[in-house]
C-alpha cells in the first residue's frame, strides 16, 4: 500500500525536534519561548515570548498554564509612586498586524509554584490561550542567567511585596 500524503506529513512532523524556535496557531506566531534558569529553591519563575499576529483583526492572549507549575499568570511590571512593581493583567491585547514583547521587565507569564527547579538547557511545555485564535502548546527553553543582557531595569525579582527598583 503507497504511503499516502497525509501520513507521510504526520511522519514528518514527528521526525522535528521537540524544541522548535517558532510556533503558529491561525495568524499568530509565538518567537522563542524562554526562561531564566533560577536558583533550586525559587519559588517562582517567569516566561518570555513573542507574539505576532498577522491578521487584520486584534486578538487577545487570554491565558497561560504549564504542569511545571503550580499556577500562572499574565503580569506586567508598572512604575508607580517610583517603583517598578508586578500587576497581574487579566489578558494582552496582540494588536493587527503587530506584535507583543514579553520580556524581563515587561510583560511576562509568571509561573508559582515551581515543581522542579529551572535549569538552563531544557524545556517545559506552556499552553497559551488567545481569545480568536485558540489554545497552542509551545515549548520554553531554559537559558542560563548570563545568556541575555536584560532590556531595561526589572530583572525578575520574585515575587513577594514587589519590591521595586526605586531611586535612592
Ligand atoms: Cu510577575
């Protein structure tokens, strides 16, 4: 019996890494999925990404869940009163044909509750939810703490009181 086309896709799509660096669900793509590795005993890590949407229409990142962790959610950092803090944002807009940065000091899927500590090199699985476009696994590459210099102020800090970086 020849092989038909749709199996020989399926046998193809299993043969690619399980680590890939970009992921599409409908007119999104998700850039590099990544994470710092942390200390055993962090309580808390966070994930990066980027999001592109090439639709003519908006869409929304409702929600983020991994089995590494406990529970996860959506947070951007704020100035405030001088201070940079984390808020919990209940979704991310992904503008039309744009794109959304999360990143150290910015937006960021924080993750509670760590089941095994981050270590650089490998990978957990995160389910993002967009409002149109739907659920989509990715996987998160654990990189080193030197493996990239942060954008701005904000390195992630954890998460108890949000302690900011204020001026002195
Ligand atoms: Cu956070």
């Amino acid at each position: 019996m020849p092989i038909r086309p749709l199996t020989l896709a399926a046998l193809l799509a299993c043969a690619l890494p399980v680590f890939a660096h970009d992921y599409k669900v409908g007119d999104l793509q998700i850039d590099h999925p990544w994470s710092r590795e942390l200390p055993p005993n962090a309580p808390a890590g966070a994930a990066y990404f980027t999001l592109h949407n090439g639709a003519a229409q908006a869409d929304r990142l409702l929600g983020a869940s991994t089995p590494r962790a406990e529970h996860s959610e959506l947070h951007n950092h704020v100035h405030r009163d001088g201070l940079m803090k984390m808020e919990e944002v209940p979704s991310v807009e992904v503008p039309a044909q744009g794109e959304v940065r999360f990143q150290p000091g910015g937006l960021h899927v924080m993750l509670f509750g760590l089941k095994q500590p981050l270590k650089a090199g490998e990978h957990f699985p995160l389910t993002l939810e967009f409002e149109k476009a739907g659920k989509v696994e990715v996987q998160v590459q654990v990189e080193s703490a030197e493996a990239r210099v942060p954008t701005g102020h904000g390195e992630h800090e954890g998460h108890a009181g949000g302690h900011g970086h204020g001026q002195h």
